[in-house]
C-alpha cells in the first residue's frame, strides 16, 4: 500500500474563506463616474484607483511604494564597504606600531617611519602597504580582511549572497569563483556570437549551479538576472562621489591580492551591458542617510530601489492596455507585505470580475459602456437611497409596501407594525410549524402562533399611469453640478417602475436646444454639450404624444430644468432660438402645456437654482394646469420626483399631502434586494 505524505504551512494568499469579491459598491461608484461624463473604462479605473469600503486601492498601494522608496534613501549611504576598509587599515596600523614600539632594533625604527608617512587616502595607503612585512600577527590579519573584503564585496555586486558564501573562503573556494566567472564569460562571448548551445548551458549549470539559486532554466534567465544586478552595481557607482568612486576603484585593485578578479568581472560587465543594454546601466540615486551600504548590500537596494520604480508603474495603470495582471503581486508581497499583495490579488478579481460579470460591455464604437444588467443594479442602489432619504425625512420607517389595497402580485413578507394587507395564512402557518420544531416542540401536538411568524400579501395597485420625465439637458445643468443629480433621478424613478409598477408606462425625455425620447442607458451615457437653448416646447409635444398613446392610463408629467425655455419648434420643424426668452417660444410653450394639461395630466415643475425670473415663470405656467411647483436641494431631487410620482398616480389624493413624505400615507414602495 502507497503511503501519502502531506505538508502544511500557513497560507499566504489571504483569506481562504473570504467571500467572493462583491462588485455591488464597485458598481455604483463606476455609474456615478459615467453619469459624470467619464467613459465605463475611466470609471472602472478610478475605482480601482481608489478601492472599496476596508480595501486598500492602487493609489493608497503606490503611495506605500513611493513611501518605502524615499525611506531606503533617507536612511542609507554608500560609503559603508570605504569605511570598513579606514577601519580595518587604522586598527591594522594601530596594532603595528605597538608592535614596532616594542621592538629595539633599526629597521622598527625605519618601518615606523613609513607608518607616520602614510597617504590619507586608504586606497592609497593599502597600496603602498601591498608589500610591507608585518610584524604584528594581528595586523597582517586585518590587513588580509581587506584585501578578502574587497573580493568578496565584489563579487557580491555581482552575484547575491557571495559575501556570505565566501565568509572563511579558502584558497580553493576562492579558485572556484575564479573558475566559475572565466565560464561564465566564455558563455556569454558564446551566446554574443550565437554559436552557444543547450548543452553548453547545462553543462555550466551542472558544474556551477550552486552559484546561481535563482536556478536559471535557460541563458536568457540566466542573463536576465545577472544583468539586472550588475546594471544595479553600476547604478550604485553612478550614486557616489567621484571621491568615493575613484577610492573604491583604486582599492579594486587589491581584491583578493590579485587584480585578476576585477578584470575578469569587468569583462563580465561588458558582456551583460552588451547582451541587455535596455537595462538601466547609466541612473543614479540620491542617498541622503546616515546608514552606510556595503557594495553587496547597496546593489541590493539598488535592485529594490528598481523593483519599486516597477512596481510604480505598474501601479499607476496608465500606459496603454495596462490590466490589473501586470502587476507582480510576489513582488509587492516581498517589499510591502503579504498585506499589500492581498489587497492587489483582491483588486486584480475586481476588474476580473467587472469584465467578465456583463457589467460593461463594448459599444459599436468597440468602447466600454454599462449594461442593461449594470444598470438595472445601479438604479435599485439609487431607489434604495431614495427610500433612505423619504424615511428619514418623516422619522418614519419605509412601510414596504408594494400597492395600496390592489391586487394580489403572488409576493408575501414579515408582517410589519401598521400593515393592512391580508394574511398569507399559508405561509404563516407553515412559519409557526418550522419554529416551533425548530424550537424542540412538537408541531404534531398544536402550534401556537407567534407575531414573528405572520406574513401579509403584497398587493399591486390597480391604476395604471403613463409617466413623462422630461429633464433639462442644457450645458448649464452640467455647468452647476446638476447634471449627475438629474440621471440619478431619471434612474431611480426608472427602476421603481420597472420593478414596482410594471403597468406603467415612463417615457424619458431630454431637452437642450431639440428634445429627444431617451432610453435609460442612453440618457445615463448622455455627455453634456454647450449647446445654447432649452426646448420645453419640443419636449411637451413629445410627452403630449405618449399620454395619446396611452388614452387609458392617468398622465403624469414631471419637468426638471433650471432655465426658462429659449427655444421652440417652428412649423418647418426647425429649431428657434433666442435668449433673453423670446414672447414667441414663451407663447408656443404655453401653447404646448395646455394640451398636456386638458389630457388631465397631473403636473409637477421641479426648478431647479435661484433665479427669481425662472421662479415667476414656472409659478405661472404650474397654475394653468393646476400643477405645483418643488424646489428640491439637488441632493433630495430625486426624493422629490419619486414622491411626485407616487402622489400623482394614488386614486385617492392627486399629490399625497403637498409634501416630499406624503407617500407614508398609504403610498410606498420597497426595493429588491
């Protein structure tokens, strides 16, 4: 029998158990953006920008990156491997002259001489000591260090993790390096030329491999990553003063005794620039720290310092056909925290999930735009609000009714404090079983009804209407920040129509310069225009013609503008337009809204701003019909029109009240979930 072993560890992708990424409230927040005038695109990426409710967006990830970048320069400087060489020389020298204070004889005296001349410089002190003979055990071996830490600093910048690897390095370790850099450079001229081969490569893996634990699977990954570091190391050089640079040159010289190993990474540099000159091999960095850097450990920051440059960009999405799966979360994960990558995982399945849900689909022009789906789930956000709003205006609770006293729609609910409608007995009886089996009781011996189980049915009211929305869609809307507010309120009342008063029939109609009747996803995809001119007139016809269509149902009409109108229709169908508002397009309105008024259409003005001259007219126009006249807060304008509505199509009370809450009467709506 086959024994099977498992290993655990703990997760590091997040929550395992965490519900599937919810798109609801990247939704709304996309629909608010289009309804502004942004594209389904721009939108999707503002709110990936700036993330949901408890999620970290691409900004607030960027921003850690930006963060993270000016804290390795503020705390760093370059000269950490010159000042272990100034420490190691000054405590080699200290330890000699003690030595040669003990000793009598002349050549301590000669050798003590050349002790005091030495050149300030350490590179230049380390050279003119090449040859010295140590009397000082201890001092020979600091001044060995050196020359071992230079080597292993050099190498280091080349290969991650040398310094460590080579720490008590003996002569044959050493000649192993040496070794592996020579076949490293034949492989390289090789792979210039484009005469290396598969075998050439396994073969260097095979005796080399240890060197390299990012375990390269070809040359190109094997260049890739060495290329990467030794741009970093120049980059690092680049950084520093032309002091610095020119002592760490000189000093170069001196690793491991020989200056074999400089010339034979020199020419390892030359290759890699000349096999990836796209590489960054000519930046630099301003350090402004305290911390001194090591050359291996400075290439390292220097590496990060390019790996958060990358993530930046990425980051920031705006190069063209960026996606959320460019971003390297393994990457982000290692310099910010598994936090970071979570937050980007969960921000790469919204996009996934935005694009793949049906939300957004592409247009003839081959642009994002909203879907029928996307839209109907915005407006349901926007109703809910809009119920929010009326119950809190009243201190009233939303009553959830579906119709006053109508027929029966085949829903039931929770019975609620105030309903009238009848018993679903079927459905509160079976509660009453199901709680009282639920509770340890025996259902077989009796029920005993409690209030948590009764359930009422819904009723549809019996009236129809036929509903006309004209909204104002000169440049002026937009200019005043009315714009969203009015797709927002054509949204709203179309959702609650669609959902709650199916057998009514809504026409949206726009009106700038012309009218025009508007599908839904038109109107919320409507850009504004400066466009002069307002044509109620136009849109009165147009409203006049659908309450015609419609001889059975009662006509409501609802008009939002912000202006008085300054055009008309002429006879030849063209448009008029004159501003201040002409006698003309003001007779032709009047004209228009007569019509509509002896259909017995039950008329609400919304006006929307301050001006007195527009208050005056739209009092006027309102008591020909014997209409009324709201002047919302544009944030309640859309309480407002829903509450008209409801007011105008209940049999019992043209207007509910008079008042945005008079719906809490009998009239009331609730919205699907």
């Amino acid at each position: 029998m086959s024994r099977h072993e498992s290993r655990y560890g703990r997760y590091a992708g997040g929550d395992p158990l965490a519900p599937p990424v919810d798109i609801a409230e990247a939704l709304e927040a996309i629909g608010e953006d289009v309804m502004a005038g942004y594209s389904p695109e721009h939108a999707m990426r503002e709110v990936l920008r700036r993330g949901t409710d408890g999620q970290q967006g691409l900004d607030d990830l960027a921003r850690r990156v930006a963060q993270r970048r000016r804290s390795l320069l503020e705390r760093h400087d370059l000269d950490g491997t010159l000042r272990e060489v100034r420490e190691l020389l000054d405590r080699a020298v200290l330890e000699e002259r003690k030595q040669l204070a003990r000793d009598l004889d002349d050549d301590a005296r000669f050798a003590e001489m050349r002790m005091e001349s030495l050149p300030s410089s350490p590179a230049s002190a380390v050279s003119e000591l090449a040859d010295y003979s140590w009397r000082s055990t201890q001092a020979r071996e600091d001044f060995e260090r050196i020359k071992d830490l230079l080597g292993r600093e050099m190498l280091d910048q080349r290969f991650s993790g040398m310094k460590q690897a080579l720490e008590n390095a003996t002569d044959e370790d050493r000649e192993a390096v040496a070794e592996m850099v020579r076949d490293l450079n034949s492989l390289l001229d090789a792979h210039r030329r484009g005469d290396d081969t598969e075998e050439q490569f396994r073969e260097f893996m095979d005796k080399h491999g240890d060197f390299f634990p990012e375990d390269p699977q070809n040359v190109d990954e094997l260049i890739d990553a060495l290329a990467a570091r030794s741009a970093a190391a120049q980059r690092m050089l680049n950084s520093m003063t032309p002091e610095q640079r020119e002592e760490l040159m000189a000093l170069s010289a001196q690793a491991f005794g020989s200056a074999d190993l400089q010339d034979a990474l020199g020419q390892l540099d030359v290759n890699l620039q000349a096999l990836r000159p796209g590489e960054d091999w000519s930046g630099s960095e301003r350090f402004d720290g305290e911390q001194g850097l090591r050359l291996g450990d400075g290439t390292g920051v220097l590496q990060e310092l390019a790996d958060l440059d990358a993530l930046g960009e990425q980051l920031s999405q705006s190069y063209p056909g960026a996606r959320m799966s460019d971003i390297d979360v393994d990457k982000l994960g290692d310099l910010l925290g598994e936090d970071a990558a979570v937050d980007a995982r969960a921000l790469a399945e919204l996009e996934r999930a935005l694009r793949e849900s049906g939300a957004l689909k592409r247009g003839t022009d081959g642009g994002l735009r909203l879907s029928p789906k996307a839209i109907r789930q915005l407006g349901r956000s926007l109703l809910r609000d809009v119920a929010n709003r009326m119950s809190g205006r009243q201190g009233a609770r939303d009553v959830r009714r579906a119709g006053a006293a109508g027929e029966l729609s085949g829903e039931s609910r929770e019975w609620e404090f105030g309903d009238t409608e009848p018993w679903n007995v079927t459905k509160t009886l079976t509660n009453a079983v199901l709680r009282t089996t639920a509770e340890g009781g025996d259902a077989g011996a009796g029920v005993r009804l409690n209030i948590r189980d009764v359930e009422v049915s819904e009723t549809e009211a019996r009236t129809q209407a036929a509903v006309a929305l004209l909204v104002d869609t000169s440049f002026s809307m937009a200019m005043d920040g009315r714009w969203v507010p009015m797709k927002r309120t054509a949204l709203a009342l179309h959702t609650l129509i669609q959902s709650r008063f199916r057998g009514d029939h809504l026409q949206l109609v726009g009106f700038g310069p012309y009218a025009e009747v508007m599908d839904i996803d038109q109107l919320t995809a409507l850009d504004a225009k400066w466009d002069k001119g307002t044509n109620l007139h136009h849109a009165l016809l147009l409203a006049h013609r659908h309450f015609r269509k419609h001889p059975s149902a009662q006509p409501v009409l609802l008009i939002v503008t912000d202006g008085e109108p300054t055009s008309h229709l002429e006879p030849d169908g063209e448009v008029f337009f004159t501003y201040p508002p002409s006698p003309r397009t003001v007779a032709h309105t009047v004209r228009a809204l007569d019509d509509v008024g002896r259909l017995g259409a039950q008329t609400t003005f919304f006006r929307l701003g301050e001006d007195p001259g527009l208050a005056r007219f739209i009092e006027q126009m309102a008591r020909r019909v014997d209409g009324r006249v709201v002047a919302p807060e544009l944030e309640d304008l859309g309480v407002a029109v829903v509450d008209s509505y409801l007011g105008s199509r209940d049999s019992g009370s043209a207007y509910g009240g008079g008042s945005y809450g008079g719906w809490f009467g009998g009239r009331g709506f609730w919205v699907d979930e």
